[in-house]
C-alpha cells in the first residue's frame, strides 16, 4: 500500500519487484481526465516535464518550471485512485547539490503527494540519487537521451552507440548502485537495451529502447496523435485524435455559419416544461 494521497498504489519497491516479469505499463499525464483514463490501465503515471512541450508549446523542456510541475501534479494527483504518481525534477532544480535536489524533491512530493520523482542523469546523478534516497526521496532515473541536455548531446539523438555504449551501461549501473527503484532507457539501441536490462538489478523503463525492457513508457499525447508538430520513430500512434479533433472543430464553425446550431434539443423554451413521472 501506499504512503501517498492514493492508497491502493503500488509503492517503489512493488515496482522494483516487477523486474523481470509481465511488462510494467506506463504512460505521461498532465491533467485530471488523463489521469482518469489511464488509471486502470498503468503500473504507474508519469507528470513529465514533456508537459511544457505538448502542453504548453515550449520548444523544449529546458522553460518547465517547478511551479508548471507542482500545478499539473496537482491535477493528475485528482485523477488517479490505482496507479502509483511519479513526477519529473524540472531543469535546474536538482542538478547544483544534492540539497537542492532534496529541497525541490520533498516540495514536489509534499505539494502533490506523488509517490516518487524522477530525474536525467547516471554516473554524475549517481551522488544525488544516493542522497535523495537516504533521506526518503524514492527516485525513478533517467538515462540515455535526457531531454534536458539537449544543447550538451548535440540534438535529440539515438544515444550509445558505438564506443559511446559503455558509457550509458556505467550511468545504468551506477544508478542502480546508487538506490533508484527504476530506470528509463530513452532513443539507446536494442541491443544495449538488452544488455542493460539483463544487467541491472532495477527494472528498465523503455522509450525509444527495446521490448525487452522490464516496462515502456510514452507521452501520452504522441500516442493518441494530440501531439503532432513532429513523431520521433519511437512513438506508435494508437489514436489519431488531433486529426479528430480538427475535423469536429471544422464540423462546428460550419454548422455555427450556418445557424444549423444550436438546433432544437440544444436551446430551452420559454414555457417550464411539465416535469416527469418519478420527479425528473
Ligand atoms: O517528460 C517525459 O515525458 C519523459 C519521458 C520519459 C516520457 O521523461
């Protein structure tokens, strides 16, 4: 059982235990109804920082801010009566000392009452994990393309490839060393992706990695096609609901200029109307 606002969520260490068997489910949420929607259907529901890239139409997540973060957790925190409540550490926020990260964490669980935070960073993370851990913080890490330093990585592209593999398998492991309950592997190989998973002790969380992960995640509006100024190979559309939503708004503003709405059942008449048998 969980320690937070919602009860019957798994805590980090039932997701720990999950290493290894029927793929964990996850997915992004923003909002409340996200959150409803998804509920039943995840191990656990990420307030990722991609809010202020498909939300809120930032070019990248570098402008989230703490404040962004704690609004929206609020909201997914409403939706959510079965999944466990990760929230991502905005840029800035932790990367300075471990004191910083501890200060944000701890605002970021105790205003939202997420279950646990996530962070970008391995082998240079490592110490602030460790630090964060110690001191009750549960943390989901985040390794391989970290959106955060895309201006250092060179763009948004596929990481550890090459001689650069070991590299992402040291920042794998030394999260794990260090007491994060889960990994999430972003744009690596499969086949690093394999061997990180087989390595590691912590479940792996793929996007953009391989199926073999110990879970996967996307953000939610790629795969319902709400987002669609660009799709990274990784994301699979289940829905197309940006085009749905176009094509109803097209419907309307047609409809309006053609005073073919409001039509009789949308407007009220200037009689009271009879009420119902059995008082409706
Ligand atoms: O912010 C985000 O959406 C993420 C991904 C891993 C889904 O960090």
């Amino acid at each position: 059982m969980s320690a937070t606002a919602n009860k019957k969520a798994p805590l980090p260490d039932d997701i720990r235990a999950a290493k290894g068997g029927i793929p964990l489910v996850s997915l992004t949420a923003y909002t409340t109804p996200m959150a409803q929607m998804m509920d039943a259907q995840c191990d656990f529901v990420l307030v990722g920082d991609s809010v202020g890239m498909v939300l809120h139409g930032l070019p990248s997540t570098l402008g989230v801010t703490m404040e962004m973060m704690i609004l929206h957790g609020k909201a997914v925190a409403r939706g959510l009566s079965s999944a466990m409540m990760v929230i991502d550490m905005p840029f800035g926020s932790y990367e300075e000392s471990s004191q910083q990260a501890f200060r944000n964490a701890a605002r970021l669980m105790a205003e939202t009452s997420a279950g646990a935070v996530k962070l970008e960073g391995g082998v240079h993370m490592a110490d602030t994990i460790a630090f964060l851990v110690a001191r009750g913080i549960p943390v989901m890490a985040h390794i391989g393309l970290t959106p955060q330093s895309v201006n250092t990585l060179g763009g948004y592209k596929v990481q550890g490839r090459d001689a650069a593999a070991n590299a992402v398998l040291a920042d794998a492991q030394a999260v794990s060393d260090a007491g994060a309950f889960a990994v999430v592997l972003e744009k690596i190989p499969q086949a690093l992706a394999d061997q990180i998973t087989s390595t590691v002790a912590i479940p792996t969380i793929g996007i953009g990695a391989s199926a073999g992960c110990d879970g996967q995640i996307l953000v939610v509006d790629d795969m319902l096609g709400l987002f669609t100024a660009f799709k990274a190979k990784f994301v699979k559309r289940y829905a197309h609901l940006g085009d749905d939503g176009s094509a109803a708004i097209a419907a309307y503003a047609k409809e309006v200029r053609a005073r073919a709405f409001p039509a009789p059942e949308h407007i009220f008449s200037d009689q009271t109307p009879t009420p119902a048998k059995g008082g409706k």
